[in-house]
C-alpha cells in the first residue's frame, strides 16, 4: 500500500512539472493592439489561373488557362492564342469538333512561349494544334485526326518541342502529318504516331528520342542534320527512316516496313537493326559511316551503300538479294554475310577496301564487276556458288583454299 501511494504522488508531480512546462512554452493569450488582418486567400490566389469553360475562345492575355470539363465546337477553331507566354492545361479533359471545326488550337507567329499540356483533342478538320510560334511545347496531349487531310500536330516555329504526344490518324492512311516540329532546332521526344503520310517530321538540326511510329506511308522524317535515337519505325508502306544528309542515327529499330532505312549522305549509324523490311534494310549511306549495324531477312539487299562509306562490324543476313552491295572508295571491314540469296559483298565500282569479312553460305561470297578494288583477309565458306568471284584488274591476298595454313603472308584470303 505504501508503494502504490508513492507511485501515485510521483505520478502527479510529474503531471504538474508536464503542465508547467506547457504553460511556459505557450505565447501571451492577450491579442495585439489594432484589428486582426485576415489571413484567407482568394480564388485568385489559391488557384492562379483562369479557367476556360465555353468556346470558340480567343485568349489575347499572358497567363495560364485551364479546361474545367470536356468542350466541343462546332466551327472556326476552338482556342486562338493571340499573345505570348501562355500556358494552357487541358487538365484531363478534351476538346472535340462537334461539326466542321477547322483547329482545336492554333497559335500566330507571335505568341511566343506558348505551352498546351495533358489532355485530348478530337476530330479537327486541319490541325489538332497548329502553332507559327518559336518555343512551342505540347506535352501529354493526344490527338486523334477523323479526315484524311487533318494534321496531329505542326509546330513550325523554331525551338519546339513535342513530349510524351500520341497521334493517331484515320483508317484508310490519312494524307495529312501526325507529329511535325519543322522549325530549326525542334524536338520531338518518347511520342507515338500512327495512320498518317507522315508519321514524326521535323526539321533542320532536329533530335527525335524514344519515338515509335507504325501504320504510316514513311515513318520518321528529318531534313539536314538531325540526331535520331532509340526510336522504332514499324509497318509503314514507304521507309521507317527517311533520313536526309548530315544524319546521325543510334540505336533504333526498322521492321516490315518497304525500306528499312533510308539516309542521306555524310550520316553516321551505330547499334540499329533492319529486319523483315520489303525492300533493302539499308539504302542511301554516301560519304557516311555504318558500326555495329544488322540487317535480317529483308526481302532485297540488307546493306545498299553508296560511295566513300566505312561500315564496320556489321552483320547481314539472310536476305532477299546481296549482303551487301558497295559502292566505289568505301571500307568494308569485320562484318559478316550469311546465308543471303545472292552475293555476300558484291563490289559494283572501284577503289574499294575489303578487309577482314566473313562470308558464308551465300550463293557466292564475294563479287567484284568493277576493277581497282583491294580484298584482304576475307574467309569464306559454305557459298553455293562460289567463294570468290573476283574478276578485272582487282589486287587482292593470297586465296587459300584447303589443308594447313602454310603460308606467311598475313594479307591472305581463305576458303574453309
């Protein structure tokens, strides 16, 4: 009993040192002089940008503007943007043509700045988004097209950019463009297009990233100088890439499309795949460079290269016609031909460099119908046809055909 009691008075002390401390810590109850000033907000200022609940809307004011439901019309366009550095959140919802509306959202040259994020827009007889302006940005915004000739998206100022957008055209292929960023120095980034002429296009000095396409007549499109990486270009009619000069190109993928790649001159390739492509898996690569490339079961050549190109541990396979059919002045060296229809390495002109390839199970590996070219170090085996068909004025190592490799000539050629 006495216990229990002490515990109980070390219990109350305790509440009461608990208290006091309580009271110390706590301010003085008494208000300040003078009235109280409120400490609520406005709307404005909770929510610091304007909402746009009715259309057709012309927007003539900076600022940030918001969709507060789905919102359809039924002429003209819907939203006209008239002044710079406007932002517009489709916030989840879309807008619709409910009849012969030309644009969801069309921008003038002038209005800078322009930004339209997360959202869906519908059924627009020309352009889902048209913007002049330079530094345009869509992001998240789907766009579906109804009529052959209506565009996804164009954005033909320069500094553009088109992230995470999916288009998607109308069946049969539409004539119109799914994503277009035309202006110089524009981008078009992880988006999708499908059912158009075009399905990505983009300007001078552009880089398309992580992309997909599939449906199209010509998949991905670029003019000079563009940077296209880890994007894949599938079941369209025309070419997957159809790439202009200047190009550079890594890590992407072209599959049963007509042509697999087609690149203009002074581009570079490096780690891309061209496979069940209708006609060659690669075409065009004048003045240009291939390195760690593969062409597989195409229905024509894998590799169809023009003039003055290095490729370089590069595999062809399988397909329909050639491995690879190289044009004059070129360097073809560590790669692979196997199983192709025709000719593993079929030299078509002079002052080539073949050096250090394998060609096997082709119906002949290698072909020469021009003079002045170099063949070093190549092997060959299990062609149909013939190993070597090397005729003209070629030079070319020493050809070893059976038993022990008696000879110390390193630049000789092999048969096994």
């Amino acid at each position: 009993m006495h216990q229990r009691a002490h515990t109980a008075v070390l219990a109350a002390s305790g509440l009461l040192i608990a208290g006091t401390a309580i009271l110390t810590v706590a301010g003085p109850l008494s208000p300040p002089a003078g009235p109280v000033a409120s400490t609520s907000k406005t709307l404005t200022e909770v929510e610091p940008r304007t909402p746009i609940s009715a259309l057709p809307l012309t927007i003539s004011q900076p600022g940030s503007y918001y969709l507060t439901r789905d919102l359809s019309v039924a002429s003209g366009d819907a939203v006209i943007v008239a002044s710079a550095d406007v932002t517009i959140d489709l916030n989840g919802f879309t807008l619709r043509n409910a009849g012969t509306a030309n644009r969801g959202i069309s921008a003038a040259v002038t209005s800078t700045g322009l930004r339209v994020r997360n959202g869906s827009i519908r059924g627009f007889a020309t352009h889902g988004i048209l913007s002049d302006a330079p530094a345009t940005e869509i992001e998240a915004v789907r766009v579906t097209t109804l009529v052959g000739a209506a565009d996804g998206i164009r954005l033909t100022g320069s500094q553009s950019r088109i992230a995470e957008c999916a288009a998607e055209g109308p069946t049969p292929v539409g004539t119109g463009d799914g994503l277009v960023a035309s202006g110089e120095s524009s981008a078009v980034e992880s988006s999708t297009a499908a059912g158009f002429d075009v399905g990505i296009a983009c300007g001078a000095n552009a880089v398309v990233a992580g992309c997909r396409v599939s449906g199209c007549v010509t998949g991905i499109s670029t003019v000079v100088a563009a940077r296209v990486v880890d994007c894949i270009a599938s079941l369209n009619t025309g070419a997957g890439f159809n790439l202009a000069d200047a190009s550079s190109v890594a890590g992407c993928v072209a599959r049963e499309n007509a042509t697999g790649f087609n690149i203009g001159i002074a581009s570079s390739v490096t780690g891309c795949t061209a496979r069940l492509n209708s006609g060659a898996g690669f075409a065009g690569l004048t003045n240009s460079v291939a390195i760690a490339c593969a062409a597989y079961d195409n229905g024509f050549t894998g590799f169809n290269l023009g003039s003055t190109t290095l490729l370089s541990r590069c595999i062809s396979s399988a397909n329909g016609n050639n491995g690879m059919t190289v044009g004059g002045d070129s360097f073809i060296e560590g790669s692979t031909c196997d199983g192709n229809a025709a000719t593993g390495i079929a030299l078509n002109n002079n002052d080539a460099r073949i050096e250090g390839n394998t060609l096997t199970d082709n119906a002949t590996g290698l072909s020469t119908s021009a003079g002045g070219n170099i063949i070093l170090r190549n092997t060959a085996s299990g062609n149909t046809t013939a190993d070597w068909a090397i005729g003209g004025t070629n030079s070319f190592g020493q050809i070893i055909t059976s038993g022990p490799i008696a000879t110390n000539n390193p630049w000789s050629n092999f048969s096994y």
